[in-house]
C-alpha cells in the first residue's frame, strides 16, 4: 500500500512478491479474468490509492500482466 497511495517512490519488493505470485497463479483466461476481478474489487476499496501508480506497479516489479490494474477495467475483455 505505501507505494500505491504515493508514500514510498517504489514498490516494495513484499508488493512486487504479490503481483508475481498473482501472475502466477492466473494462467487460462478464466484465471486472468478472476485476477482482474479480485485486483480491481481490491483498489477500489481503497480511494487513496493513485491510478498513476496501481497502472505503473507491473512494469516498476518487472512483472507484466496481459491486463492493467485499474478500478475500472472491464475484466471480462
């Protein structure tokens, strides 16, 4: 969370941990979709955090995921 709402300049390798193991665990589209489901019902129960940074998390932990992280994805595309 301290990088998601702009308390830290980068992610902390515990955050970068998530977003690999999410990455790993969502391998059909089905999962894919799931995981998009679950990361974009997580940052909208926050309204602190910065859609800058939650877009920018992957590429800043060298983890590319195949759909952005954004509260207004629509996981089903």
């Amino acid at each position: 969370m301290p990088y998601l709402v702009g308390s830290t300049p980068e992610p902390l390798d515990a955050c970068c941990d998530g977003v690999n193991q999410i990455k790993g665990m969502a391998i059909t589209i089905d999962e894919k979709r799931q995981a998009c489901g679950c990361v974009k019902d997580a940052a909208n129960k926050y309204s602190n955090i910065k859609q800058d940074a939650a877009s920018d998390l992957p590429k800043k932990c060298g983890v590319p995921l195949s759909y952005p992280v954004s509260k207004t994805i629509d996981c089903n595309t």
